[in-house]
C-alpha cells in the first residue's frame, strides 16, 4: 500500500526575538535568541513570522534576514554571523516595502532543521532603523507524517 505524506501539527508559536529588535540600527545584527533545542523534538520545518512595528524603510530593496545558529557538538556553537565575507548566506530573507511607514507582519514557511540546538540572529538591511517597540520574530516547528 502506498504511503501518503501529511503534515504533523505544528507546535506552539514562540518569541525567539522582542526587544532584541527594537530600534535596531540598519545593516545591524540582533543579539542571539535563546537556544531552540531540536535535539529531542527533531521537528524536520520551521516557519519564521517577523512582526514589525511602523517605521519607514530606505529606498531600494528593504529586507530584513533571519541567520541560524548551529551548536553541531552540543556544547559549542558556530561563528555567529556579523557581515563580514565569511558569513554564509541567511536561511530567511523578509522583503520589506520600500519608503513606506507602516507596521509589517512577514511569513517565511518550511525552512529545513537539523537535529541540533539552534539559536536565531536578524539583519536589519531596511535602510533605517526598526521602530523603538514592538518588534518580534516567532517561530513554530512542525514535522511530515506518513499515513
């Protein structure tokens, strides 16, 4: 008999970034969220859902990028991205609306997970910096079930 593949439901939403986000300058890291152990959950996805409050974002191309943070060893995490040529690419780019002051609200969906305890940093690349307050970065993890 064939197998068909489902979506298990996903866990609850959580606060990975708040007040780490507010006013961040543009081209600047968050700090680091607190560590989201998948080691035990071994969810395979995570969506990413950035709220931002109403600020204006430069001309061009505004986004914000979401990194993520491996510890393959348990212990000892990986360099923790700062811009510099050596970083490896972001895992979630958030597109922004250009030169327009409005409060944002971006999903990134399905975004593969190892088995490893991770922690999340954002790039603000808007071209100003975020609002003040109310700022957030959430995440949900979910797997596939064969049935």
């Amino acid at each position: 008999m064939a197998t068909t593949f489902k979506w298990t439901a996903p866990e609850a939403i959580a606060t990975a970034l708040s007040t780490e986000l507010d006013a961040l300058a543009s081209a600047a890291f968050s700090a680091l969220s607190a560590e989201i152990d998948n080691e035990t959950g071994l969810y395979l996805y995570m969506n990413l859902e950035l709220s931002l409050a109403s600020f204006t974002p430069g001309a061009g191309s505004p986004y914000c990028a979401a990194y993520l943070v491996y510890c393959p060893d348990g212990t000892n995490y990986e360099k923790t991205p700062d811009g510099t040529s050596g970083d490896k690419p972001p895992d979630a780019i958030f597109p922004l609306e250009a030169s327009v002051a409005q409060a944002s609200r971006v999903v990134i969906v399905d975004i593969p997970i190892p088995p490893l305890k991770t922690k999340i940093t954002l790039k603000n690349v808007s071209g100003a910096a975020l609002a003040g307050t109310g700022n957030a970065l959430k995440y949900r993890r979910h797997n596939e079930q064969g049935v």
